[in-house]
C-alpha cells in the first residue's frame, strides 16, 4: 500500500471515531483505548458562565461522543468580564443557548447541544458524566445522590473570586485502568538470586538504581539461564534497597546465568468515592497547604449566606465578611483549624468572576471529567481547593486608570480569537519568531516598549534566548509551558526573583554518541540513531554536493576526508532509473543491519569479558546478532521501498515506485559478502570517542581534492553541472504521504531488531523522531490561568517577593503545587561585593555638548561615576597601562580587555599605537557592521570589562550605555 493510501486509512475511522489528524498530539498522552472510551461518553454541563464554558470547552476538544450545556438564567453584563463565547448582543439571552453554536464550531466529531429546563433524574439518566458549577448546594446534593444511585460520574466544580473548589464522586467501583502518565519503569539485571523471596539486583542504563516503588508490578525479559521468568505474569515487588527488590518465589527456577530487562506493569486499580452528602460533612481535601479546611468551610458557609441574605457578599462590605465568618464558625467544632482572615478575604472578593480562575478550575475539572470517561490517570480524591487572593493589590498601591490598562502586544496565534472575545482589545500580530537572526526586527526599541513579557515556547534555547532579553531590557516574564497533562509557570521580576535560566536545567539531555553508533538499550535510542540516518542519507550528502558544484571555492574549506569521499560517492552513485535506486538501498541495508553488526561483533565477541569474570555484553550493553534479508519480511521492505524512494527524490528522479519491480531486482541482487575490517578501534565510552585520534592522511586528501576539483571542471565545461544538482530532503512529520515517518520506523526497528529491543509503532516513531511534546486542552487552560494570575500582580506592580507564585501541576495524579519563587543569587563580584544579574551599570553615549562618546571618553565617564557609585562599578577605571596615577581608578586596577559580545573592542597587550587610535573611535564605530552592509546602530551597547589584577572567580557587572536614536 502506498503511504497516501495508508495516510487516509489513518485519519479514517478504522479505530473508532478517531481523527489521528485532529487529536494527534493528544492521542501522545490518551492512547487509542482511552481515547475510543471518550468518544462513547456523553456528558452534560450545567452552568454556563465562565468556568463551565472553560470546562464544556475543553472536553469538546478532547473528544467525547456528546456535550450538553444547560443554565437557567440569561446572560448578564457581568458574565462578559470570564465567559468569552458571550458578547453584549447576548446579554438577556438563556446562557447555554448563546454559547452553544461557538462550543459546536469547536469539533465536528461532537454533538453539542443546549438544554434550558429543570434538571430530573430521566434526563440525567442519559449521561454518563455529569458536571456542576454556578450552582445551589441543594441542586448539588440532589443531582449527586441521583448520580451515586445510578452509577453517573459527578464533578462539581466552583470559582467565587480568587478562590475554587473541585469535587469528583465516580462510584463505589471505578476502575482506572493506567493511573500514572509517566513510561514503564526499566531496569538491567545484574543477577537473579534463587529462593523464597529470589532477589533481583538490577540498576537503571545510567549505573543509578532501579526506580521501582514497593507494590510495582514486573516483568521480565531477555534472562539467560532463569528464562521461566521471561514473559511472566506479572509480579508484585518489595524494594529493598535503590539496586534490590524481592519478586516472590524462584527457589525452583533454573540458575540465572546473565543479562535480562525487567520491566513495571502497569495494572487496572480499583477506587471507591463517596457521594456529596457524605463527603461534605468528613471532606477527604487534597489541598497544597493548610489553607483547604478554611476555604472548605468557607465555601460552606457562602451557600448558607446566599440562602440567608438572596446573594453573595458585598465587595468588601465589612459586614458580610463578619456574617460569613460567623455562619463558618458554626460548621466546626475546631475552631483553631479555622483561617479567619482567609475567610473574611474571600468574602471581600467572592462576588467576582475572573477569566485566569475560570481557566484553572476549567482545566483542572475537564481533566477529571476525561478521567472519569477514559479510566486512564488517578482521578481527585475528593476534594481540592486553591486561592490565589495573593492577587489582590497591597495596601497604598495606586489603582489602575483605563489608559495603563490598555493592552500592548499579544501572542500571534491568538490575535484573531482575542479580537473576537473583546473587540475592544488592541492586538498586534508579529509574523516572525524572536531569536538571534531576528534582532534587527526584535531588537532595542521593540523590547524597550513592552512593559513585560509571557512565553509559551517548547525549546528550552527559546526560552533561554527570552529570558536573556528580559535581563537585558529588565522586563519581567511569564515563563509556561506544558508537556501532557504536566505544566508549570515561573514569574520572573527583575532584581525581585531569579531567572529561568537559574532555575532550570537548559541542557536537553542528549544520548551519547558511542550508545547510538554501538550500543543502543532502547527503542529511544534507535530511533534518535534512524532520525539521524535520515539527515545523513537525504540532506547532508545533497546539501555537500550543491555546494561544491556551485561555490569555486568549496574545495578550500576544512572539509574532512570523508566529507569530500561524501561528495565522490553522491556523484559515483547517481541513480538512472528504479532499480539502481532499489539497488543503493539494499546494499545500504546489508551495511547497516549485517556488516557494521559483525564488525562490532569481530571486536567484542559474545564472550568478551573487558576483565576476568565480567562480560562485556551486560547490563544496558545488549549483544547484538545480524540480520539475514527477507523479501518477504514486510519491515524489510519498507525499508527498501522508502529509502529507494527517497534516494530518487533526493537525485531528482522521477519513477515510479514499483514493489513489485524492486521484488525482482533484490532477488537478482548479489551483495558483498562481508570482510571483516582490520585495524579498526570501536570507541566503547564517551571519553574512548573523543581521545579516538583524528588521523588525516595529507597525501590521501590532497589527492582527493584533485579529483573532485577535475571532476567539476569537467562536468562544467560539458555543461553538465546542472543534471548532478541534488535536493536535499528536510524531515517533516507532519505530511503523512513523504514516507519520511515511514523510513524512520523501518529504520529504527531494523536496529531495534539487531539489539533485540520491542520495536516501536507509528505513532511513537512520528513522535520520538518529530520530538513532538504531548499535548491536551485541559493542561493547556489551567496553565493559562496560573499565568494569568500572576500577571494581576505585575499589572499591580507587587514588589514583594511574597506574593508572587512559581507553580507546577501535573493533572494525572493529580497533583498542583505553588511555591514562592527563589530571590536572585550572585552573578556577578569583586572582592567580598556580589550583584546578581539584573544589575548593570548604565551610562549615557552621549557627551553634555550632544557628541557621541569615544571609548576613551566612556572610560573616563566611568571612572568619574567610580567616585559616585562605588557599588556598582568598584573595578572600572581608565583602561590606558602607562596612565598617570590621577587617571588610575580608585582601586588602581587597569582595565585588560573590553569587549562586545565575543568582539573585542579594546586589548592592553595591543601594541600602543593599535590602542590610541581604539580608544579614539566612536563607540558606534567600533561595533558597525561590515562595509556595505545594511546596518542600524544599537539604541543599547553592552559592554564587558575585563581588570588586570582581577581575581579569577571576579566577574564584573556589564556596562549598558545609552547610544542616541539612529
């Protein structure tokens, strides 16, 4: 079948309802069982101001058979302010009718529909999952005892303000069939001891301990010697230590002789809920501090307020507060558990309804809905609750006019939709991504004029190279992101808080290159291995060769042997038709999947022991064994047919892709038969890689150049060039008909299959090799609430490192935690005075008679500030050797280099001449650009000083000077 026609099968609806198109990031964190789950479930929604449109929002995005949205009340003035599906034209209108045609265009896969009338127990019999929010506590323990009689999911879910509540009753035997988001554990085994308990010891592929949790089931695999253990039924385990675990009986197994995976299973479990009426009187609260059983009594007693007084407390009516906090005090008998300032705060505030609250507790709920519906990850046990009133402003700050609140810029993707929510906000779409290459279009004056920043970047170098830019312009930023059902915020303020780059680790982990070339443990690492076959095979080569047929000088570069052997070999191999193609690939199979194996074996034999007693091939070191070409082995066709497709796509051949034809050819084929190589070192280690010697034969090189350069003349002159042009192929996953995907999976499991690792799917193929992050609507939505909130209190200009909230949640356990972020550590020093890295020192460019400043002019305006601001600039002083002593700064430490970047603008060990005629130019001239080139100066020329006599661990502040506007 073609890779178009099994393209379509994929998006047809051979599993069920499922549009891999559509749900493609999302199926990365359902799965396929889960996700035909959700598209049997219906659900109904009740309430449709700000938080149940967030929720009905986002379980439509996720799929499910059918959503019914239902209110009561029409839509009011107030609504507008969290409910983005209503705008002025509805207000009077029945809610769920208004909104229900926006929540319908979301996914055509769902059936969206309104309901307006009283909720009974005939209509709440058709759902399978029922949902609360905005509603009377005598509605809520009705509709839960008749949800807990027949078996109906219920969710309650409420935002009075700064504050929220969630409460999940699944039954009393709900089975959830995978409870954590996180991969199978796997460890090595190391030995299997015999006996009742036998003992594994085993480690991780790092040397680390194994990971495993006491109660974890297993499994295991590839056991030499106790093989009655491979593919067993899966056994509970007791952690002994970090490298041992009990897994029951194997007194009466045969001797373990070596190797083995042993592997967590995951097993269905079974919980037990209580109802509403139960639950509210002895609440189970899963809360991140002490804060739950306040807000649980509080919320209690608002129900009690608004039977009594017909509505909610007045904003900050002192009166109402003290009403509420008695009707509390009455629900407990522990009055020390009872935060009275918390509660009288969230009187102050429970009238109001906020968008980032509503975007929270939405996604919080959604996520517990698609739990309850899909019996994938651990649902809420029972209750939760979360405030943020450290939004509100602090006492004395100034409020906020109509004119500072006018919004600047917003995110590109969401210009279109934030318009239509409120057409009164100004947005400003940017085409561009932000990054190095684009500082001309983000540079001084772009950043200068935002008041701050928020990113949603998956690369942590974006993420980084953002947070660099806000140090530089000082603006503060809201750092987000999601992978699945785990997200995170971070606040960063300038000198309030430390930057993303203090707090996280910016290196992506990366496998080393001797585990990908020789030694592979996982299906990860095949694939990383296949994903750079494809760049090596289709691009590079390609890339290489159009270079040296356009660019004279291509030959004049540091290219290395077998770089230049790359381009003789894509001239030499130039394809004529289909079967040379078919050909090329076949031959490239039996170098991959045969030769290099028995290479690597002729080194390290099965029995190789890298000391006596201790065999090489062990733990994460799988012995690998060739493999023998199979026509009929539709892997190893697939590998023929897409890498010979590619090959031609990459000559700029047009063929047809015949299997049949390329069956014909491979069985008339004869390859090489295999010569071991003689003298060849196979680096075992990352150390081994980088000591192996770089030997160029000179002789061999020049001669090869020769060659090519000939060759070129010729092909020239004969007018030929343009034939030999080659395309170089990008990978793309997103286009299901390129057979790049294909190649990769074919690839990958050939060398899995060498390694005698489970090969993977399509999917887990698509998303290794695309490096695509998993994502989900629900996770999405309460990330953007958590951001949201914290930008209340930099819209407030909280100064306070107290306030502001660092948070992480991950929606499969479930779990939400807030944490103050850490204040700014030392980046910079001289002598016992430390700076952290917000600090600089900022001198105008510019003259008191309007000139621009020439470096030496700078240095002499540093000095004089020396004497005015010693914290700040205690080691920048006149740069010239042989000064007088009245122009040697006040610590007397001459300045030894300055530089711009990686630019050095000025050296003390310049001969002296070089060094006058430096320190004269105007700073703008010493960082233009090349002659000819469009340039435009910098508004902000940042400068680094490097003293004489510094100590090795000093490092100054930089040097920020104001150039005038070009």
């Amino acid at each position: 079948m073609s890779a178009l026609g099994r393209s379509s099968m994929r998006c047809s609806n051979r599993l069920g309802e499922i549009d891999e198109g559509l749900y493609s990031r999302q199926l990365y964190v359902l799965g396929h069982e889960a996700m035909q789950r959700l598209a049997k479930t219906s659900v109904l929604v009740s309430g449709m101001k700000g938080l149940g449109v967030e929720i009905a929002k986002n379980i439509i995005l996720a799929g499910v058979k059918s959503v019914t949205v239902h209110d009561l009340g029409n839509a009011q003035w107030s609504d507008l302010s969290s409910q983005f599906f209503l705008s002025e034209s509805d207000v009077g209108r029945n809610r769920a009718v208004a909104s229900q045609q926006h929540l319908a265009e979301l996914n055509s896969y769902v059936s969206v529909t309104a309901y307006t009338r009283e909720l009974s127990e005939s209509f709440l019999a058709a759902f399978q999952v029922v949902v609360l929010s905005n509603s009377p506590l005598e509605e809520q323990l009705c509709v839960s005892d008749i949800c807990h009689a027949r078996s109906i999911r219920f969710v309650l879910a409420d935002t009075k303000g700064l504050a929220g509540q969630l409460f999940c009753d699944f039954g009393e035997n709900f089975v959830v069939n995978e409870p954590s988001e996180a991969e199978p554990v796997c460890a090595y085994v190391q030995h299997i001891s015999q006996g009742n308990p036998g003992v594994v010891t085993c480690r991780d592929g790092q040397g680390h301990g194994h990971g495993f949790a006491d109660g974890d089931f297993v499994t295991f695999s590839d056991v030499e010697g106790m093989s009655q253990l491979n593919g067993c039924k899966p056994r509970a385990i007791h952690v002994l230590d970090e490298f041992m675990l009990e897994i029951g009986d194997t007194a009466f197994f045969a001797p373990y002789q070596r190797g083995g995976v042993i592997t967590q299973v995951k097993v269905p479990q079974l919980y037990s809920y209580e109802p509403l009426r139960a639950a509210l009187a002895k609440p189970k609260i899963k809360a991140m501090d002490d804060r739950g059983h306040s807000l649980h009594l509080a919320f209690r007693a608002l129900h009690a307020f608004v039977a009594e007084m017909g509505q909610l407390p007045r904003p900050r009516a002192q009166a109402d507060a003290k009403r509420l906090l008695e009707l509390a005090r009455g629900l407990t008998a522990h009055q020390e558990l009872l935060d009275e300032g918390l509660v009288r705060t969230f009187a102050h505030v429970s009238a109001g309804e906020l968008s980032p609250m509503a975007a929270l507790l939405g996604g919080l709920a959604a996520q517990e809905v698609l739990k309850a519906a899909s019996g994938k990850f651990l649902p809420l046990a029972q209750w939760l609750y979360f405030d943020a009133l450290e939004c509100l402003p602090k006492q004395g700050t100034a409020l906020l006019t109509e004119e500072s609140c006018a919004p600047k810029l917003k995110s590109e993707t969401a210009a279109a939709a934030v318009r239509h929510m409120n057409p009164m906000t100004r947005v400003t779409a940017q085409p561009h991504h932000v990054g190095p290459d684009t500082e001309t279009l983000y540079g001084d004056d772009f950043f200068t004029a935002l008041d701050g920043v928020a990113n949603a970047l998956d690369s942590m170098q974006a993420r980084a190279y953002v947070d660099g830019r806000c140090i530089r312009y000082l603006k503060p930023l809201l750092d987000s992101g999601t992978e699945g059902t785990k997200g995170h915020v971070q606040v960063i303020v300038p000198y309030l808080t430390q930057p993303f780059r203090s707090s996280m680790d910016l290196m992506e982990s990366a496998v080393p290159l001797c585990t990908l070339r020789h030694f592979p443990s996982t299906i990860e690492h095949t694939l990383q291995w296949a994903r750079d076959e494809f760049d090596g095979l289709f691009k590079v080569p390609a890339e290489n060769l159009n270079k040296y047929l356009e660019d004279p000088a291509f030959l004049e570069g540091q290219w290395t042997t077998q770089d230049l052997e790359g381009v003789r070999s894509s001239l030499q191999e130039k394809p004529r038709n289909w079967q040379d193609c078919v050909c090329w690939a076949r031959q490239h199979w039996e170098s991959l999947y045969r030769h290099a194996i028995l290479n690597l074996l002729h080194a390290f034999p099965p029995s190789h022991e890298t000391s006596p007693g201790v065999p090489f091939w062990a733990g994460p070191k799988r012995c690998p064994r060739p493999l023998e070409f199979d026509c009929d082995n539709s892997t190893h066709m697939q590998y023929i047919m897409t890498a010979a497709s590619l090959f031609a796509q990459t000559h700029r051949l047009q063929v047809p892709r015949d299997r049949a034809a390329a069956r014909e050819t491979l069985r008339a084929m004869a390859v090489p038969l295999f010569q071991p190589e003689v003298g060849v070192r196979i680096p075992v280690t990352e150390e081994e890689m980088e000591e192996a010697p770089a030997g160029v034969d000179e002789e061999q090189l020049a001669a090869l150049k020769q060659e090519l350069a000939e060759h070129r003349r010729a092909l020239l002159e004969g007018g030929c060039g343009s034939s030999h042009r080659m395309e170089p192929i990008h990978f793309e996953k997103d286009d299901d008909s390129n057979s790049h995907v294909d190649f990769i999976m074919a690839a990958s499991n050939l060398r899995a299959a060498n390694y005698g690792i489970a090969p993977a799917d399509w999917h887990k193929s698509k998303r290794v090799a695309g490096r695509i992050v998993p994502a989900i609507a629900t996770t999405t939505a309460a990330v953007a609430g958590l951001a949201c909130l914290e930008l209340y209190k930099l819209v407030w200009g909280h100064q306070d490192l107290g306030s502001y909230r660092n948070s992480f949640l991950q929606l499969a356990e479930p779990l939400l935690a807030r944490f103050q972020p850490l204040a700014p550590s030392a980046t910079y020093k001289y002598g016992h005075e430390t700076w952290s890295c917000w600090h600089r020192v900022e001198v105008p460019g510019i003259s008191t008679h309007g000139e621009e400043l020439s470096l030496q002019e700078l240095l002499d305006q540093l000095q004089l500030m020396g004497s005015e601001r010693p914290v700040l600039v205690l080691a920048l002083i006149c740069p010239i050797p042989d000064a007088p002593p009245s122009l040697q700064g006040v610590h007397g430490l001459p300045v030894r280099t300055v530089l711009c970047g990686v630019t050095i603008l000025y050296a003390s060990f310049w001969a002296k001449q070089k060094r006058e005629a430096q320190l004269a130019r105007r700073l703008t001239q010493l960082v233009s650009g090349p002659p000819g080139a469009a340039w435009q100066p910098p508004r902000i020329l940042v400068l680094d000083l490097v003293c004489e006599d510094q100590q090795d661990d000093d490092i100054l502040p930089p040097v920020h000077v104001q150039l005038p506007c070009g």
